[in-house]
C-alpha cells in the first residue's frame, strides 16, 4: 500500500512498484484516513509512507496502524526537509522499520538507484514481523541478561556501536542511558542512505546528554560524544587513536560497515574496546564483534525478545562473538557498569 498525498509522486511509486516482479501494488491512497479505512480489507504486507500529509501525518499514522493492525512501514521522506526528516525519525521510534529517500523522476541523476532502494527496502521489510503497539499498555517486565562465555575486562577506552533495521529507536534507547560527561568516546555505525545522515546525528543529538557530531576523518574522538559514521563512508579507529573515515570498497555490501569498526578496534585496541551489536539484518558486524570479543574485549549483543530484526546479534551468537546477550532495556545499563558510571 502506498499512502502519498501529491499525485505526481504517489504515480510515481505505483509505477517503481508495479516494475519489480517481486511487488504487487495493493493499493495507492492520499492520505492517512483513506489509508486506516482501507487497511483492514486490503491487508497489505508492507506500507509505504509518506511524512508530511494533510490532516493526520504519516507520525500518527504508523502509531494507529501499529496499534490497531501491526504492518512493517517503510517510510519515504524527502532527506533536505528537516522538519519532515524529524517526524520521520519519530516514526521509526513509532514502529516503522526503515526510511528511503523519495524519488523525484527518472530524468534526476541518481533515479536508478533510488528507485531499487525503494523496491528492494520494500521487499526486504515486507518479511518483517512486527508487534502490536499499544500506547496505554505498560512494557513488559524485561527478561533476565543471558550471559555467554567470556572473561572479566576493565573499563574500555572507546565503545563501538553498531545498528541496521530498527536502529535508530535502539540507539537513541542505549545512547539516551548515558550521562552528559560519558567518559570515553563512543563511535557509531548505522546503516542508512547518504543523504539522511547529516539529520539522523541531529536528530540523536536532540535526544541524548551527549554531544552528538558526524565523525571526521583523522580527528581524536573525545569523551563526552559520540561520533556516527558519514554516509557512505566507513568509520573505524587508527593505532594512533585517530578516526578514519574511508572510501574503501563495501564489505559485506555495506559502507558503513560495521564490520570495519569492530575489526579496527579489535586491532587497535584490543581489551580497551567495548562494541555492542543492536538489531539489524544480515550479518554485518558479527565478524568484527567476534574479533574483538577474541581480542579481549567487552562484546553486547541485542537479544531475539527486542530486537525488530535479530540477524547482526544471532550471526554474531553464532560465532561466539558475544559476551552477554541483552534486552535493548538493560544494554544501557550495562554499559554504564562497564564505564564505572552506574546511574544511581
């Protein structure tokens, strides 16, 4: 289902959608009322929303469908608008899975690109679980950690953290549980398109006590911020304790990949290092956290009960890259106890 307010674009995503043999459009509304009225008789698989919409915006909107009739939402933002780029963020934490750029016509540069990552965004998310979300209910008691083998390690130097799929909610939980003055760095991975992720360190940095900045290449990361990675850019640590910031060929298909960080602080660092592997799709950052985990350091893996997507976490459980297994409610909590900052 696309819900999209200008005619011109919402003909424009029926058309991307209806050239990919693995969609079918179900249905193309205007607005988020025609959307909750048709949502129970069409029952789509993924919805495609747009932000900025007359009457109830497409905030509220993922709010109702997420508590009336749970459907993965993919939301499709225009990445300059900031104001927009801020309702969508709320979005994610609302219960939408992912947001991709909106397409502005073929005869834009770029178009070919765009136009897949929407297909492919939507197919992907359309095999996503999702849950009901009910504002009023209260949040379930969080299960107990599960602990997996490793070994006792002093306070790091620097924490890496990692996100894909239902990221930025779970960064801005785990990042939102430290203090203004966290001593030590903290660098942060999270697969997004290029061009939300000058808005995506804002909007964190409205959200958090630290300062939050797009990381910069040869810089000395600093305690008190948190540095996340540019877009298109991978970001990892130097022996020098510089960042790097690099154009080096994808792994694993991503750029940033979290792989890149995790393997440079396992090098680098060693038991100084801290990572943390939230929700995401695929396998990135398994490999690296499992490097760092071998290389003495602090490994934190999202556990299956929170995570939206528990791909990253299980790949890196898998190679016994982990050191305790967590619920997103108690990863900032433990990571407080790693920095010797518990809130009391």
């Amino acid at each position: 289902m696309i819900v999209e307010d200008s005619a011109v674009v919402r003909q424009l995503l029926a058309h991307i959608v209806s050239r990919d043999p693995r969609l079918q459009l179900a249905a193309a509304v205007s607005s988020a009322e025609e959307a909750l009225a048709e949502l129970e008789r069409v029952r789509p698989d993924v919805i495609s929303m747009d932000i900025r919409l007359p009457g109830m915006d497409g905030l509220e909107a993922t709010r109702r469908i997420m508590a009336e009739r749970p459907t993965p939402i993919v939301v499709i933002a225009d990445a300059v608008e900031e104001r927009g780029f801020r309702i969508s963020m709320n979005a994610l934490r609302a219960g939408a899975l992912t947001v991709v750029e909106k397409p502005f016509g073929p005869a834009r540069e770029g178009w070919e690109q765009v136009a897949e990552s929407i297909c492919t965004q939507l197919y992907i998310m359309s095999q996503v679980p999702v849950i009901r979300r009910r504002a009023s209910a209260a949040p379930p008691a969080p299960p107990a950690p599960r602990p997996m083998a490793g070994r006792a390690v002093g306070r790091p130097a620097l924490v890496g953290v990692a996100a894909s799929t239902g990221g930025p909610p779970a960064l801005a939980r785990v990042l939102g549980a430290l203090p203004p003055a966290v001593p030590v760095p903290v660098l942060v991975v999270q697969h997004m398109g290029a061009p939300f992720m000058e808005g995506f360190a804002a909007w964190l940095n409205g959200l958090v006590a630290p300062q939050v900045e797009i990381a910069k290449d040869r810089m000395m990361p600093r305690p008190g911020h948190v540095y996340v990675a540019p877009g298109d850019r991978h970001l990892g640590i130097t022996a020098g304790g510089l960042m790097q910031v690099s154009e080096a060929p994808p792994v694993g298909g991503q750029r940033p990949a979290a792989d890149v960080l995790f393997q440079s602080m396992a090098r680098h660092l060693g038991p100084r290092g801290m990572g943390i592997l939230l929700t995401g799709m695929g396998e990135d950052g398994a490999r690296g956290l499992t490097a760092l985990h071998a290389a003495g350091g602090l490994t934190l893996a999202e556990d299956e009960t929170s995570a939206v997507v528990y791909g990253m976490p299980a790949a890196a459980v898998r190679m016994g890259g982990v050191s305790a297994l967590l619920p997103l409610d108690l990863i900032g909590p433990r990571l407080l106890k790693a920095l010797g900052t518990e809130a009391s």
